[in-house]
C-alpha cells in the first residue's frame, strides 16, 4: 500500500470549502500548477506518470509536504528521470 492510499482513515480533520477560497494559497502554487498542465500538454510526461511520481513519494515526505509542494516534487523527480533537469538546476532559484 502506498502513503497516498489512505481509503477508510479518520482523523485527518473537517474539510471546509467555500466559493470564496483562492484556488490558490501563493503564487507559486498557480505557477506549478501551470507548469504541470504544459508538460503534459506537451507531452513531456503523461498525467499517470506524475501521479505515479507523487504516490511514490516515501509516507514522510507525502505527510510533511503540502498539495502543490507535492506537484512541485514530482515534476523535479520525472524531469530528472527524463534527462530533463539535472541536481543543479533544481537547486538554483
């Protein structure tokens, strides 16, 4: 079982949503997100590719890490693994 799988727990809190909420928290989660959508437009890499990339995630990380630091760290990992990205480029920013 992977940490993504998480059908049947309790204790993750009340989820409350309302038509006034941002889509977005910060800028740079507008920006991965963006990001995400080109790559796959562009065939870079396919939506289950990048779902995989997150449900691969170690549970610690999936657990420290909000929703689109997760996007953001699955986008790195599959550029990496397609030659894309190399250690460095990641670091710089």
């Amino acid at each position: 079982m992977r940490m993504n799988d998480v059908g049947g727990m309790e204790g993750f809190g009340t989820l409350t949503v309302s038509e006034s909420d941002p889509p977005f928290h910060a800028d740079w989660e507008a920006h991965v997100h963006a990001l995400v959508a080109a790559l796959v437009r562009r065939g870079v890499f396919a939506l289950d590719e990048f779902r995989d990339a997150i449900e691969r995630m170690s549970p610690a990380e999936y657990l420290e890490t909000s929703y689109y630091e997760r996007w953001f760290l699955a986008t790195t990992t599959l550029l990496r693994a397609k030659g894309l990205l190399h250690e460095r480029e990641a670091s710089d920013g």
